[in-house]
C-alpha cells in the first residue's frame, strides 16, 4: 500500500505538474492482483455496487516468463480527495482486497474526468 508520504508526494506531484483542480472531481483508478481471474470478476461486482466502475480485467505482459501468472483489476471512481481521504481509502481498499483474499490492492492513479 501508499503510505502516507507516498501520498502526500503524489498530490504535491500533481500540484507541481498537472493542471488539475484538486477542488473539483479526478477520476482515480484502483488497481487489484491475483493470480487468477475469478476472484477478481467478483470483486469488481462487489466494488460496482459501492460505485465503482470496473474498467479492465487483464492479463499483464510480465518481462520474467518464469514469474507467476497475474491478473489486475482495474476499477476507477469520480470523486475529491485530499493527502487525509486518499490514504483512508486506500486502507479501506488494502481490506477489502484481504477479505477478498486477493493477493493484493496494488495502488492508484489519477487523471482528469472524462479523459480517454
């Protein structure tokens, strides 16, 4: 998971260096692993009810053949968030993957609503 500091890097990051609003809605996206897809295709019904949109369920290219095959969920939400809101949610995230018994939340990214 983020910590606090990683946290507080990205928002000082996106003030220095994207002409965001951080005021006004970004659209963050929210990544979960697993070694399979299953799991994950319910997970993402599960966070679609709490408003999230599932995005994409795939298979990354992985640089090691010999690495453990992997899946990644990859689900996103419109919304404000600040250094303080943005570390709960991702603990919020990092338990729901546990109760999931994901292999884990793998973290977040941002950018402007309605980007393609």
């Amino acid at each position: 998971m983020m910590s606090k500091d990683d946290v507080i890097e990205l928002f000082d990051n996106i003030r220095d260096n994207a002409p965001w609003d951080l005021s006004k809605p970004l659209l963050w996206g929210y990544y979960f692993t697993n070694p399979t897809p299953e799991s994950l295709e319910q997970a993402a019904g599960l966070l679609a009810l709490q408003g999230y949109r599932p995005v994409e369920l795939y298979q990354p290219e992985l640089e090691d053949a010999a690495a453990p095959e992997v899946w990644v969920l990859h689900v996103e939400k419109a919304e404000v968030h600040d250094v303080e809101s943005l570390h709960a949610r991702n603990g919020e995230l990092m338990a729901f993957a546990s109760e999931q018994k994901l292999a884990s939340y793998d973290g977040v990214d941002v950018g402007p609503v309605g980007a393609a």
